[in-house]
C-alpha cells in the first residue's frame, strides 16, 4: 500500500472539483459535488484507489494506492478546484521492489543463485569465506516479467584445484577455524550420504560402514583425509560445523582425473544480491 501525498495549502471549504491524474493525463481518481467520481477513471487503477474522505475539508487530499505495480510509478498530478482558488501539485512515484529471498544450489562443481521479483535490475556479487583470491567464473541471466520486475539466476564455477596423492586426499573444511573444539562435525557425500559424525571435538568420530576403508582419519581442524578412491567417490563432500548457535557448510567438489591426479573445486561460495 502506498499513499500519494497532496496536500491543499488553502483550507477546502467548499470543494467543487479534485482530480489526481498520471502522467500521460491518466486519470486516478477525482472528487466533485462531494462526492467520489470514477466513471472517467483509468481501468488499470480501477479498485485501488481512496480519499481519506474526513481530511479533504482539511486540505489533506492524499490518494492511498493499493496493489502497487512497477507500472504505477511516475509523476502524479494533483489538481483542485474551490469557488475561491485553484491549485495544483506534483508528486513523483517511485516503485521498489526487494530481495526478499536468495536461493542457492550446488550441482556439480557449479554453485546457482537465484532471485526473483525484483525491482529495479539487481546486480549480484560473489564473496568467498574466508576471503581468497578464488578465480570464479559466472554466467549471468536476467529476465524481466510482464510485471517489469527482475529474476535473476547466476551460474559460477571454480577453476581452483589442488594435486593429490595417488593413494591420500586431504579436504579441508574451511567452514572450521583453527579448531573444532566444542563443535560438532559431520561430513557428507553428495548431500545426502554421512561419511562420518563427531558430536564433539573431545570425543572420536563415528564413521558409516560405506566409507571405513576410505576415512584414514580427521584432523583438529576438521579436515576429512581419504584413502583408497575410485572414480566412485567422485562427487561433492560437505563439511558441516555446528554449535547451538549457528551452522556452517563448506562444499567441495573432487574429481579425480585419468591422470590419476586428484583434483578439488572448492564450493563455500556466498552470493548476495
């Protein structure tokens, strides 16, 4: 709901025409013989437009708009009519629609942010946590709605790559600090599959019967270390730190080459609009 301000500086005691019009002469509302009178009124601000009909005798002749479209915004003209006076006014609309919600998913080594109904043309940014100077790649799409608001979706990928051993991988997760101590800890392959669980840094970690040969162990800090990959474990593995406050992710994504090389596209990406 939005409310166009216009106020009659002289004091309307006997109004005999009020008339808010947009620009291009649309007309929004009008008031005469003391009464609403909309026969004339443009069809797109049909039903969405009010007086505050107890202040007009006061000069207040604000139009409350509801419903309030891109297409609304503009320059409004507010004209008045008294036995003694005639005045009018200009007010200029206009129209923001927010980010209200960011979505964001990893498929692959490729990490997608989207947004939608968004007014005017967003741009979008990459960080990483902590900061590094990751070489990202982004392919950007905005497409605007007959309603004339934004969507916007953002497909990134990560060139960043380390070499591993032939028999041992470290991933790290740098969702952690130094220390994991008072956190728990929970790997995952592919977002669905546990690796392994650990409620507390002081306590050893469990790990799932699918991935005993492979977890050689954990370090302080978090970091998974494999063993013994096939072209099987190629996927993403997900670090998940956690307390009673808050939870961080890391995802990282490993495919091993025929080089028989290990390779490991890191994914603890932040996007915001």
């Amino acid at each position: 709901m939005t409310m166009v301000s216009c106020v009659l500086w002289s004091l309307l005691l006997s109004v005999m025409l009020l008339t808010l019009t947009r620009g291009g002469n649309l007309l929004v509302h009008s008031f005469y013989r003391n009464k609403v009178q909309l026969r004339l009124q443009n069809r797109c601000f049909r039903n969405r437009t009010s007086l505050f009909k107890d202040q007009i005798f006061r000069g207040n002749a604000s139009l409350q708009l509801t419903g309030v479209e891109v297409q609304d915004q503009g320059r409004y003209r507010c004209y008045s009519s008294t036995n003694n006076k005639k005045e009018e006014s200009f007010i200029n609309l206009r129209v923001d629609a927010p980010v209200s919600k960011v979505n964001m998913e990893q498929v692959g080594n490729r990490i997608i942010c989207s947004s939608e109904g968004i007014y005017p043309e967003p741009d979008l940014t990459w960080s990483t946590r902590p900061p590094s100077n990751l070489n990202l790649q982004n392919q950007t799409s905005i497409q605007q709605t007959e309603q004339q608001l934004y969507n916007i979706v953002v497909l990134i990928l990560s060139d960043t790559s380390i070499n591993a051993s032939d028999s041992e991988t470290t991933i790290s997760c740098t969702a952690s600090n130094a220390s994991i101590t008072g956190f728990s800890l929970t790997w995952r392959f592919n977002h669905s599959q546990i690796i392994l669980n650990q409620s507390r840094a002081d306590i050893s970690y469990t790990v799932s019967e699918e991935w005993r040969q492979q977890v050689k162990g954990v370090s302080k800090s978090g970091s998974l270390m494999l063993q013994d990959l096939s072209s099987h474990h190629e996927g993403i593995y997900s670090c998940e730190v956690s307390d009673a406050e808050e939870t961080l992710i890391t995802n990282t994504f490993l495919r091993r080459e025929k080089s028989q090389e290990d390779s490991t596209n890191v994914g603890a990406i932040i996007g915001g609009v």
